[in-house]
C-alpha cells in the first residue's frame, strides 16, 4: 500500500468495481422491469380475448384456450364465486379467489332450456334479427403476482383480471395469467454471466493500471535516482533526466533541474563570496597588523591615524558582511510607516566628511511615505551617496519625488558614468570597475550590491541611468504606503 502503484491500482479496480456494481443493477432492474411489463401484456391479452367470449355469451365449454397451459385462467362472478377454471389448473394463488373448483351458477355457460331459447328468439325478432351482446371494460385490468401450479407444476404467473359482462347483465371478471419462468430465466442468465465476467474484467483493470502506472512512473524512479547520486556528490553541475513527454512529469523534471540551477548559482555565489570576504579581510588585517607589530618594537614610528583607519574600514566590513548575511537568511524588514523627504534631509546633513557639498531637492510640503525599515533605507541612501562622492567630479544631488504608485528616490553625480554594459554588473558583490581607486577610498563593491538587495526585500527596485550632469543617476523606487 505504500506503493504509488499499488495505490493507484488498488483505487482504479475499486471505481470500477463501484461502477459495474451500479450498472449491473441497473440493466437487471431494467431488464426485469421490461419483461414483467411483456407478461403484464400477454396476461392482459389472455384475458381480453377470454371476456370477449363470454361478453358474446360463449358458453364456458365453448371458450377457445388453446394456450391454457402457458396462460391459466380463472373466472370468477359478481359474488367473487368461481364459475369456471381453464384445463388443468389445480391450484392458483394472487386472483380475487383461490378457489380451482367451479360452483354452479346461472350465468353465460348454464345450459339454456327451450323456453330461454324461445325467449332469445323472441328478443331477437324484437331486435330486428340482432341479438343482443356484452362488453368487455375498457379500464387498465388490475395487475398481481400469483402462483399456479397446471398439470402438477407449480410456477410463478403474473395475473391480470379484465371485466366483462354478458348480455344478460351479469359481470364476470377473467382472470388470466402469463408465466413469470422466461423473466426469471433470463435474470438469472445475465446475472450469472456479470458474476463470472466481474472477476475477470476488474483482473484486467488492476492489471492494466499497474503496467499504465508503472510506465508512467519510470521517469520519477530516474530523477530520484539521479537526485539521490546528486546529493551522494554534492556535483550540483549534475541535471535530472527530463523525458520527451509534455506532461506533469517532464515538467517536474524541468522544475528539479531550474531548482539545480538556481541552487547551483547560489552556491557558487557563496563560494566567491566567502573567498572575497577573505580577500577583503586579509588586506586591513595584514595592515592593521604590521602597524602593531612596529609600534610594538619601535613605539615612536606608530601610525595611528592608520590604525584607525584600517579598524574603521574592518568593522564596515564587518557591518557589511553582517548585513548581507542577514539579507541572504530572508530577514524581512521592519513595517514601520516613513516618509522618505524627512528620511533624506536627515541623513545629509549627517555626511560632515563629503569632500563635495550635497544637494537635496525635495519638496518641504510634500509625504512621500513608504512603509519598511529606517535604518536599512537610510542606508541605502547612504550607500548611494558614498558612491557619488567616489566618482563625482564636483556635483552630486539627491531628489525624492512621487513616481506612479511609488515614490522615486535619485542620486546624481557628474562624474564619468557608468558604461552601459556595465549597469547590471556593479550591482554584483566585491565588484569595482576601477579596483586600484576603490581600494584606496575604502570601497569593498559591497555598498550597491546591500542597496539593491534591501531595495527587493522592501518591494521595490534600484537601477542606474545616464544623468542630465553626464554621470550616473542612481534610481531608488518604493511601493508608496496604503
């Protein structure tokens, strides 16, 4: 049962079981149904074709039953009193009366004396020659179940009783029945033939969805296969086999191979970051070290300008690295409701060290309020500015302004810009487009890649353009708070 399999088999043969059950029901209560309804017919026949003799007042000993074996008759009057039974009818049960034994009686089949003939004769010249005749009722005849036993057997009839009544006025009523064995021959026939075919087709059904399923499934026992000797060799370069088809397991297979891929990536990632973190901590470590080093043999030549320096580029480092840690974890920012004009004016003029003044334009009586965490948006700015001041020539500006649903945040400089092959590149981590001056000005290529990253996890995005001054426009938009 715990194969997927077994389960799938196991179901199938179980729906279909179900259903055959149900329409195998169904054709034997339809089947049933129709043949009652043929013996209702011939019953009803029987019994017309006998009341029509006595409604022409044919004596009982006259009345043609050539088929009184399949269809027995009895005839019973008024008083419910049997008058007459068909020829070899021994015992009957379901008609107005069980009784097989005609009593005497004055009706159609008493034999008729002279003076009655005299009298039909005289009613018939009253008539004009015509006698006069019964009728037979034209109402639906009352239907039942009976049994009847006709030369010594005994069988199951369906009995139909239709009124007649002779021209003397009296009523009779016929009853006559048509044997229920054929209908119960036939039942027993097709249900026989559905017990034995049942086992056998629900057989093939399990089969067939065994082999269907198994075929079906061959392609998942090869990605758990090639996912299990992925994970045994930690080779994420490795891909799962995807099959030709266009179902929901080849889209699987392409969904576990984009997983690997993005994986893959992610790790790889890792890596260099790891080994440039490293690289980047080696160099003011080794400085920082060697400074301590000398002022420990010779205190006179201590570079503490340096050393300060040096610790101060290792702890943003530090910060840096810690940020991103906690960015790569998914850490979501804070759902604090800002305004970001307020934001910016703030963090300006914080910025004693710039070596060129910054402009600010925002408008004094405008809200531009985002939702998202202070501290991480202010150092986005931060991050942005820094880089201005690095590659500016003698301009740089900040601008907040409403940008559709959101709020735009630019920073402008005039420096040389940045090559448009380049733009998505920078967003990268420990990347420099000029290594030697970034090192010296303290820049780790950390500051753009933490900005972006923050710019995501606050809904928003950040992209670098031409500037009308010639440099780089640096564009900071955030969903505008609801």
């Amino acid at each position: 049962m715990r194969s997927v399999r077994a389960r799938a088999a196991i179901g199938a043969t179980l729906v279909v079981a179900v259903a055959l059950v149900a329409a195998g029901l169904a054709v034997l209560l339809v089947l049933r149904d129709n043949l009652i309804g043929q013996a209702d017919l011939q019953a009803e026949v029987a019994a017309r074709e006998v009341a029509g003799q006595l409604a022409l007042d044919t004596r009982y000993e006259d009345l043609d039953l050539d088929d009184a074996e399949d269809h027995p008759v009895q005839v019973t009057d008024e008083e419910g009193r049997v008058v007459f039974v068909s020829k070899g009818l021994q015992a009957v049960s379901g008609t107005r009366s069980p009784g097989v034994s005609p009593v005497p009686s004055a009706s159609v089949g008493a034999t008729a004396s002279p003076d009655d003939d005299d009298d039909d004769d005289d009613d018939d010249g009253d008539d004009g020659g015509r006698p006069a005749r019964g009728e037979v009722s034209s109402d639906d005849p009352d239907l039942s179940d009976g049994t009847a036993t006709v030369d010594g057997k005994h069988a199951d009839y369906r009995f139909a009783a239709v009124e007649a009544t002779t021209s003397a006025g009296i009523t009779l009523t016929v009853h006559a029945g048509a044997p229920l064995a054929p209908e119960q021959e036939a039942v027993d026939t097709v249900r026989g033939a559905m017990l034995t075919g049942l086992p056998v087709l629900l057989a093939v059904v399990a089969g067939v969805t065994w082999l269907v399923t198994r075929r079906a499934l061959r392609p998942v026992e090869g990605i758990r296969r090639q996912m299990a000797a992925i994970t045994a060799s930690e080779d994420l370069a490795r891909r799962v086999p995807e099959p030709d088809s266009r179902d929901e397991i080849a889209a699987l297979a392409r969904t576990t191979n984009e997983t690997l891929t993005v994986l893959e990536a992610s790790v790889e990632r890792q890596r260099r970051f790891v080994a440039d973190a490293s690289h980047e901590l080696r160099s003011p470590i080794a400085s920082l070290r060697t400074q301590l080093e000398v002022a420990e043999a010779h205190p006179e030549l201590l570079d503490l300008p340096g050393a300060v320096a040096d610790t101060v580029r290792l702890q943003a480092l530090a910060a840096d690295l810690l940020l991103l840690a906690r960015l790569d974890a998914g850490e979501k920012p804070g759902a604090a409701r800002l305004e970001v004009g307020a934001l910016v004016r703030e963090e300006v003029p914080q910025r004693a060290g710039d070596r060129i003044p910054v402009t600010v334009e925002v408008a004094e009586d405008a809200a531009y309020e985002v939702n998202g965490s202070p501290g991480q948006l202010a150092r986005v700015v931060g991050n942005l500015l820094d880089n201005a001041q690095r590659h500016a020539d003698g301009f740089v500006a900040v601008s907040v302004a409403a940008d559709g649903r959101g709020v735009r945040v630019e920073v402008r400089d005039d420096g040389a810009g940045v090559p448009e092959d380049e733009r998505e590149r920078i967003f990268e981590r420990f990347v420099r487009l000029d290594d030697a001056r970034s090192r010296d000005d303290g820049g780790a290529g950390l500051g753009l890649a933490i900005a972006r990253d923050v710019a995501a996890r606050h809904g928003g995005t950040l992209t670098v353009h031409r500037a009308p001054e010639g440099g780089a426009a640096f564009r900071l938009w955030l969903p505008r708070a609801e």
